[in-house]
C-alpha cells in the first residue's frame, strides 16, 4: 500500500497535495465539530441526567442555578481558563469519564461524585478557583490572561471571552478581591484567599444546591472562625454579627443602597442580640411583645405580609427582563443591574421588611421607577443629555414657592412661639416609640390652622385624643396619615418618630 501511495505521489504530486490538504482539512474540521458537540451542557446530561439534587442529577440543579442563567456552561467551571485548561478538562478529563462510564461500577461512580460534591479539596479539583476568579475578579483575570493562551480565534467555551472589568460590570458585579460585596455577607475575600481558603470551603455546591443562588452556611464560617481564632487575632467574635452581616446593619440604618434617600429606623441602634436569641432562629412576634405593648405582634406579621406582596410586584417583570438583558444597551442594562440589585437584596433580608418598613418600601418603590425607566428608555443625544442641566439652571432661577398665606398674622404668631412641638410631653407619658417631634410653625405656613384645629386659638384639635397606643390611634388615623395620604407627602415612620 505504501508503495502504491508512494507511486502516486511521484505520477500526481499536486493532485496528492491537494489530496492530503483535504483530509487534513476535514479531520480538523471534523475534530473541532466533534468537541463542540461534546462541550454542551446536553452532552453532559448524557450521564448527569437525574431530575433531582444530587449525585447524576448536576444538570438539573446547574438549570436551577444562577450561572445557568448567565449561560455559564459545565466546562466553563470544570476546567481551568485557556486552551490548555480546555483540552485538559475536555480530552484527558473526559475521556476519563467516558472510560469510567464503561469500566468502573456505578456504585463507585456514585462514591467518586459524591466526594466531589462533600469534599471542598475534590470539589476545587473537579472546578478549580482560577475559573470562579477568572470571571469574578479583575486581578486574577487580567493576570490569566497575560500568563496563559486564552484563545486561539476558535470558540470553545463562553470564559475563554471573558474580560474583566467589561464582562462583571454587565451584570452588576464587584470584583471580589478588590471590592466589598454589596449584596449580603461581607467576607473579605480577598483576605480568605491569601489565607489559602479555597472558593470550595465556603461555597462548596455552588451551582449544584437546587437552589438560583448559592448560599454559605453560617456553621461553615463559625466552625472555621473557632479553629483559627486563637492564631488570628483579627477573625470577629461569633457574635459580632454586624462585622459581616453588613446588608442587613445597612438595611437597619437605612444607608444601604445609593440613589435612595436614607431612611434611619427608629431603632436603627438596636444591636442583633436585642431581638437574635439566636444565630440560627430568626425571633418571632413573642420577642417583639417582650419590649412593646400587644399591638406590635399584628405589626410583626402585617409588615411580612406588605413586604411579600410588594417583593412579588417589583419581580413582575425580573424573568423577562433578565432573558432580556444580554441586547440591551449598556445604559438600559445599568438600568437593569440596579434593579436587579434591589431585588436580590431584598430576598436576601432575613427580616422579609421588619429590620427597616419604610426602607424596604422606599426600595420598591425605586424599582418600580427603574422598570418604567428601562420600558421607557432611550439612546440618550446630545441635546437629551443637555436638556437636564437646562432644566435644573431653570429650577435654579425659578422664584420660591410662596408660604401658605390662609392663616391669619395673630395664629401664625402662635405657630411661632410653639415651632416645634413634643407630642408625648402631653399625650404619651411612656411611648413605646420616639416622640414625635411636630413641625407645627412649618406645617402652619402650608396649610390653614383650621385642618387640624376646630379651635385653633386655643389649639383645641378637631377631635378628643384617646388612648395613643401602637399603629391605630386617633394622631394616626384622624390626622397625620390620613392628611399625608390625600397630599401625597412621602413621610414615612421615621421621619416623624426620630
């Protein structure tokens, strides 16, 4: 055969060239065709195909997860960034797989996936933490990419595409070995990390717990925090848990989120274990009678109640817009990143409303605003983007509203000697709440005396104070929130009870 091969190279060398460029040509393309096929997430659920959580059930739990969503595929994670990384996890760790499949007995495939999936060391094995840094910190990523061969003109995976800033940003992300998380537990990552921690002691199953996102057990860090406490002076006390819950002493502060106007609680300096008996019991209403009168269990379950109700409306549109957000214009897709933002936040409060109401519901009601912003949005020009500089230079210029002119001189002269008036000095001797401080001269510039007072000389109110007692009481139902409602004044708790 050989000599025959021989002779017709020597009788037709081009047509032999040719010859040879074609199967050449055809087996790369065959080869390159060939690991495409076998690169998707459908090929692996060939094998992981369980509709369940838990060992052969990985594609039905990565579909669950986050990373699924934003079209991370398996050997994204399984398989250290660049082409070497690929060729490793896909040729040597696949065939082995296929080998496994055919030869070892599903007993030990299932004990060898299982110590994959328990095991931080395996699991970090099976999905190094240069690919989870790769996308998720700046540093490693450009570091990555200056010592390895990322690509080679050919798409395999979607992370050999990814370049740091550009690609975090899209979806609203810290680069977690520079930046403090925004949403949740602040860990410090990057001091984790030169501690020798892997991504896996903490996030062990994070695209295979069944759930979108990935949560840390708080045993976890406890467990780790006791061990190393004596050697490392500066890992918090278990029970300092604002030193990483720092979303939730944010939300309690009313100070969390940018571009939303703070909202203190009025008991925003409560500390955790005023009503946390427990790291791992969330307290119930029996706590909240423990300090307040009766009143204060409806209260409790009435503002759960609000907070699941407004968390639904403001998610009416996450699913679509999500699937949406790959082709949106980086400013509609900012749009989109704060919104989201607020939404993950909001399911990450433990409290479901009660650790800030009015803060909570001030958050809504911004991503309300973004929804009809980004329903709304367009390319911006040149004359847009002048158009609110014109418009604030206008209000600039523009004379002030005159003060209400209703109220007779004798009246507002009383309104003066009694600007601001302390409403428990003469009506709630012990106030389950702060005193109320009323703005009474800035309220009389605004409205006619006569709103409030049926004899406003004597300052004898329209109707005779009960028992001022919790939410329903005759300040709150006859005057304040009533009035606030009709005039559409943006009051909120705190801004009365401070």
């Amino acid at each position: 055969m050989w000599q025959k091969l021989k002779n017709f190279s020597r009788k037709d060398p081009l047509i032999f060239v040719l010859a040879i460029i074609v199967i050449v040509v055809g087996a790369t393309f065959g080869g390159l065709e060939a690991m495409h096929m076998t690169s998707t997430d459908t090929f692996c659920k060939t094998c992981h195909a369980e509709q369940r959580v838990g060992v052969r059930g990985e594609h039905f739990t990565w579909d669950k997860n986050i990373h699924s969503k934003a079209d991370v595929s398996c050997l994204d994670c399984h398989g250290d960034p660049g082409i070497i990384g690929y060729l490793d996890a896909h040729v040597i760790a696949g065939t082995k797989s296929l080998l496994y499949q055919i030869f070892v007995s599903e007993e030990k495939i299932v004990e060898l996936l299982t110590h994959a999936a328990t095991d931080p060391v395996a699991a970090e094995h099976a999905a190094p933490d240069s690919a989870c840094l790769f996308c998720h910190s700046d540093d490693v990523n450009q570091k990555l990419r200056r010592e390895k061969l990322i690509s080679v003109g050919i798409h395999f995976r979607n992370i050999d595409e990814v370049k740091n800033p550009t690609y975090r940003t899209s979806y609203g992300l810290a680069s977690i070995t520079g930046e403090p998380v925004t949403k949740g537990v602040e860990p410090n990552h990057a001091k984790h990390i030169s501690a020798g921690l892997l991504c896996t002691n903490c996030h062990i199953g994070v695209a295979h717990g069944g759930e979108l996102y990935n949560k840390p057990k708080m045993q976890t860090c406890f467990d780790c925090h006791d061990t190393v406490r004596e050697k490392v002076q500066t890992v918090p006390a278990n029970e300092d848990c604002a030193a990483c819950h720092t979303m939730q002493k944010g939300l309690q502060e009313g100070t969390y989120v940018k571009g939303v106007d703070e909202m203190r609680w009025y008991m925003a300096d409560l500390s955790c274990s005023d009503c946390h008996d427990s790291a791992f019991e969330r307290p119930n209403s029996d706590k909240c009678v423990m300090c307040h009168d009766d009143s204060y269990a409806s209260i409790m379950t009435d503002t759960q109640e609000a907070f699941a109700e407004r968390l639904a409306e403001v998610k009416g549109k996450y699913a679509q817009l999500f699937s949406e957000r790959e082709d949106m214009p980086m400013g509609k897709r900012a749009l989109f990143n704060e919104y989201a933002r607020i939404i993950r936040i909001a399911e990450m409060d433990g409290s479901k409303g009660v650790h800030n109401p009015d803060y909570l519901d001030a958050l809504f009601t911004r991503a309300l605003e973004l929804t009809e912003a980004i329903d709304t949005w367009t390319a911006p020009v040149a004359e847009e983007a002048a158009a609110p500089m014109v418009q604030k230079a206008a209000a600039e210029e523009a004379p002030a509203a005159p003060a209400f002119a209703g109220n007779p001189a004798e009246l507002m002269e009383i309104a003066s000697a009694m600007e601001i008036i302390n409403i428990a000095e003469k009506y709630v001797p012990e106030p389950t709440k702060p005193a109320v401080n009323f703005e009474h001269l800035a309220h009389a510039q605004k409205m006619a005396c006569t709103e409030c007072h049926s004899d406003p000389e004597s300052g004898v109110l329209k109707f005779e104070v009960g028992e001022i007692k919790g939410m329903k009481n005759d300040f709150h139902e006859k005057l304040c929130i009533d009035c606030h409602t009709k005039q559409r004044v943006k009051k909120t708790c705190n801004t009365c009870h401070k």
